[in-house]
C-alpha cells in the first residue's frame, strides 16, 4: 500500500511535494501548505447569510469535522468548497487553487460524497465504478487497475457483480467512497459519510476513511451529527450555528473547556442548545437522506 511521506500528496494520481506554486498558500503556522483555506467565505441566499464570513485552515493530512444543528450552513459550505455553489463573499483555496477563478483545477484534485446517495441502485457496483472512472478521465487498464484497487480497499470485491439496490447502507456508502478515489483525490468531502448507517456499517465506514488517511496521505473534510464519528475520526472540528463558527478546536481541547468528564455532547449542547441524534439497506439509506434533503 502506498504510504506518502507527510510533505508529500497525491496529486492526479501523481506524488507531488506540497509546496510550489500550485500549493503556494500556506496556513497561519508558518511554512506548511493549506489544504483548504477560507477567509470571510459567505454563501447568502435572498438576504440571509445560510454560511456568514468562515474562516477556516486546514492542514494537509487532517480530517476535520463540520458540526451544528439542521441548516446550520454544512452542506452548503462542503458545496462551495467543492464548486458546486459560488460563493457570494470571500476568499476560499482549496489544494492551493482560488476556489472561483480556479475551479477546473480545484475540481481535479477533490472528491466529493454527498449528503444525499449518489450510487445508481439499477446498476452493480462495478458498473457503478466504471462509470465514475470515465467521469474522472480514467480510462483503460489503468482504470480496471484502480477499480480493483479500489474495490479491494473498500472490501467490496465480492459484490462488485451485484446490483446496488441488494446492497446493505453500509456497502452503498463505501461503494460511495470507492467512486470518489478513482481519479486518486488530495482531498476528500464527505457530507454525512454515515447517515442512516446501523453501528457496524458506521464502524466498517470509519476504518477505511482511517486506511485513506493514513495509506494515502488523504486530508478529509466530513460533516456529521455524529458525536462518536467526530470523536473517533476529527483531528479537529468546528461546530457551526447559523453559518457562523461557535467553536474551533481538537475533540479533546474542546471537551476540556467545558468541564471535567464532559463529552462532546454536552461541548455541542454548551455552544449551540439542543440534542443530535441520527441505521439499513438501499431503501432505508435512500428515504433517510431524501428527508434529510427535503428538510436540510
Ligand atoms: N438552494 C437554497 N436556497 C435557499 N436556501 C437554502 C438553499 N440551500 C440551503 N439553504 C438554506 O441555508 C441554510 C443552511 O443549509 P445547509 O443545507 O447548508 O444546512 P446543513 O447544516 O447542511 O443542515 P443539515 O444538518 O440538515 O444537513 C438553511 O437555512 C437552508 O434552508
Ligand atoms: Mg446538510
């Protein structure tokens, strides 16, 4: 298994050092690169900001949680990083490339989940791969080569013949994954990489983003109402209320401030009031993120 060495990311399949003039913009601890970067980003809709002036720095290699209750502004925010919405104020690089003036590039070296399934139930998984493959521009045998690959990282072989809608939430959502290496990602966006998922499939998920991150060197940016996920998974996090950043910081820090004992619960509770709470198959994974889409 490829193990990239931390000044160095994959790039379009390629390892580059993370440093030069694509990756020039360095965080605010000095020489090491950003691998996401925001500064003011906002995202209004109508007169109301849904992402209101985040500032953010994220190192490569570092998974990092977005928290905060419905519409707090997650989606939309993993949206604009991915290019799929502009933003309407701010600055953002993402892999060192302007969000806005650079997004051919930014898109090269991104994969994206979202929050609602994007696997299509009436085809296997292979077929599912293949067609990804050819989304990304891999072609040929490298691309049998990586969906192989990829098939074995995510512990799909065995179904890969089969067709989604018989797969388990579990499967779809590493399916989901596998779909976003092909074209071999510097950076992972994952809205929700658990939703609807029973413990063991949630678990399942957890330990292959852990290979990705430490087999492929992958910065991984992942929303969730999940305090386990965040706990396990988060270098660190920020939790997010009405688009604007209620705190920043490792699960452990946060934890600490709010007292003795406390669990990141009671840090989610302390900042933004509230509860989280959040298991299946095709059906069930597919009718929980339409709710979540309808009502998100
Ligand atoms: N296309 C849109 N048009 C108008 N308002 C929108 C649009 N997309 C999102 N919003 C609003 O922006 C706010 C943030 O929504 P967003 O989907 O980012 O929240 P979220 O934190 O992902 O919530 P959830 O946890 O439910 O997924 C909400 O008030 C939502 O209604
Ligand atoms: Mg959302």
């Amino acid at each position: 298994m490829l193990v990239l060495p931390r000044n160095r990311t994959l790039d379009n399949g390629r390892i580059r050092r993370n440093s030069g003039s694509t990756l020039a913009k360095t965080n605010s601890h000095g020489q090491q690169p950003s691998a996401i970067l925001c500064s003011g980003l906002t995202r209004k809709f109508g007169g109301i900001a849904a992402v209101d002036s985040l500032d953010l720095d994220i190192p490569y290699r570092q998974v990092f949680g977005l928290l905060g209750p419905n519409g707090a502004g997650k989606s939309t925010t993993i949206k604009m990083l991915t290019t799929l919405l502009d933003p309407t104020g701010g600055t953002a690089f993402v892999a060192g490339f302007d969000l806005v003036r650079q997004q051919a590039e930014v898109r090269r070296r991104i994969g994206y989940v979202p929050q609602m399934l994007s696997a299509d139930g009436a085809l296997t998984g292979y077929e599912n791969l293949i067609f990804s493959a050819r989304l990304y521009g891999v072609s040929g045998s490298e691309a049998a080569h990586r969906i192989d690959e990829t098939l074995e990282l995510m512990g799909l072989q065995d179904s890969a013949r089969r067709l989604v809608r018989t797969y388990s939430g579990g499967m779809i959502r590493r399916l989901e994954l596998a779909q976003t290496m092909l074209h071999r990602p510097a950076i992972l966006f994952l809205d929700e990489p658990t939703i609807g998922l029973d413990p063991v499939a949630r678990r399942t998920v957890w330990d292959r983003l852990k290979d990705l991150r430490r087999d492929y060197g992958m910065t991984i940016l992942l929303t969730t109402h999940d305090m386990d996920e965040a706990d396990e998974l988060c270098d660190e996090l920020a939790i997010l209320h009405s688009g604007r950043i209620a705190v920043k910081g490792a699960p452990a820090e946060l934890k600490r401030k709010v007292g003795r004992k406390s669990t990141l619960e009671d840090v989610f509770a302390h900042y933004v009031g509230g509860t989280i709470h959040e298991g299946g198959n095709y059906r069930d994974v597919r009718s929980t993120r339409r709710t979540v889409a309808r009502f998100g």
